[in-house]
C-alpha cells in the first residue's frame, strides 16, 4: 500500500497544499490502495514539503515526480491518448497553474490581511495565541521572501491579482463548455488545474481572485464535476 504525506485541509479542500490534493487525485484514479498520513513537521520530509508519496523503503518527493512514478509503474495511464500537441499544451498550462498561479493563491491566504484568520484557523487553532502569532509572522515573512525571489512578490498586490485574473481566465477560455480539460475524459492535467480551482473556491474568506474564480461558472461547475467523479 501506497502512503501520501499530506497536510490536513478544510471542510472543502482535501488538503491545503493544491500539490498534495494534485498527488492524492493520481492516486484515486490509478486504482491503487493508499492511505495518506498528516504532517506537522515537514523538516522531516524530503526537501521540507508536501507532497511526498512511500513506497516500500522509497520515498518520492513532489507532485509531478510522484506522476511519474506511478506511470513508470504501470499504476497510471490518464494520458496515453493525447497526443503530442495536447501533452505539450498540457504541459505549459501545468507550469503556468504550479509555478505562476500558486504564487497568487500564496499571496491570498499568506500575505493578504484577508486570510489570515483562515490560516490560524487552519493550520494554528492549537497553538497559544503567542505562539500563534509569532508563527503567523513567520510564515508571512517567509511567504514573502519568496514570492521576491520567485520575482512575482516585487509587484504591489492590485498587479499580483491581476496576474492571477490572467492565468484562470486562460483556463476557463481553454476549457469552454468541456466536462475536462481535453473533453469528456479526465487526464492528468485535470488533477492540476481542477484542484487548484478547487482551493480557491474553499476559501472561506473573500479576496479579489477568488471573487473572480467565483464569478466563472465554467470554473466553479469543473472544479465540482472533477472532485465528485473522483473522490465521490
């Protein structure tokens, strides 16, 4: 059996990290037993974050190694049918969705006054109020650093949500009125792309992005289709 280690979620997201509800969507579909194990302290995972997938002695760390894995396995085929132009188009939109729009999704509920109480909520509610606040501190600096270095940071919040606009609009437009990314069957990307919408949709808070995730109905009906057909 196969054992995902995840962070914990909310009422309406399967995990907080969209990389780990990613990997544990690829899971689902490939038919194979897993379970998935929380974890507090992610200094002990393989390069300090989530997703990381065990089998056996072997750990895999990150979502996309994870797929590959299991392919090379024989455990997942979601995208023997498409061809080479699709799994490129696929393949740009996977990197705009994790290396692009994550940043802005970051921004939201790290950075953003507007999520902080989901994050303390989430990820802090068992922490003295001190403590919480010192980490709350933390993982805002630490959020922002980042986002400096990634080069999306250095740009004033009305431009970052602007980008963010971009990218799920780009989706939306590619998807139309298609069950899945590529039509009726689902495929790896949607593991992507879905569940990214999917976070933002289970904000409980209201930011300008997922005010505007919220106001495409295409987005909000994929986003429900994908995780019913899979995790129903």
């Amino acid at each position: 059996m196969y054992i995902l280690y995840s962070v914990p979620g909310s009422k309406k997201a399967r995990s907080l990290s969209p990389f780990a509800w990613k990997a544990e969507a690829l899971l689902k579909l490939s038919g194979k037993l897993y379970r998935v194990e929380f974890v507090a302290d992610l200094s002990k995972m393989p390069n300090g974050k989530v997703p990381v997938l065990q089998d056996g002695e072997q750990q895999i760390a990150d979502s996309s190694l994870i797929q590959r894995y299991l392919e090379q396995k024989g455990d997942l085929a979601l995208d023997r049918t498409l061809s080479a132009e699709q799994k490129a188009v696929a393949e740009a939109f996977r990197r705009m969705a994790e290396e692009h729009l994550y940043w802005v999704g970051v921004y939201a509920r790290m950075v953003d006054p507007s999520g902080e109480a989901f994050v303390r909520n989430a990820m802090l509610s068992g922490l003295p109020q001190e403590v919480q606040d010192q980490v709350m501190t933390q993982l805002r600096e630490g959020s922002r650093q980042q986002m400096h270095g990634h080069g999306i940071g250095r740009h004033c919040a009305e431009q970052i949500y602007a980008f963010g606009y971009q990218d799920v609009q780009a989706i939306a437009d590619y998807l139309a009125d298609k069950p899945f990314f590529f039509g009726d069957a689902i495929h790896s990307i949607d593991c992507v792309l879905a569940t990214a919408i999917a976070g933002f949709l289970a904000n409980p808070f209201s930011t300008p992005l997922t005010d505007y995730v919220r106001r495409l109905p295409n987005l909000v009906a994929y986003a429900e289709r994908f995780n019913q057909a899979v995790f129903s």
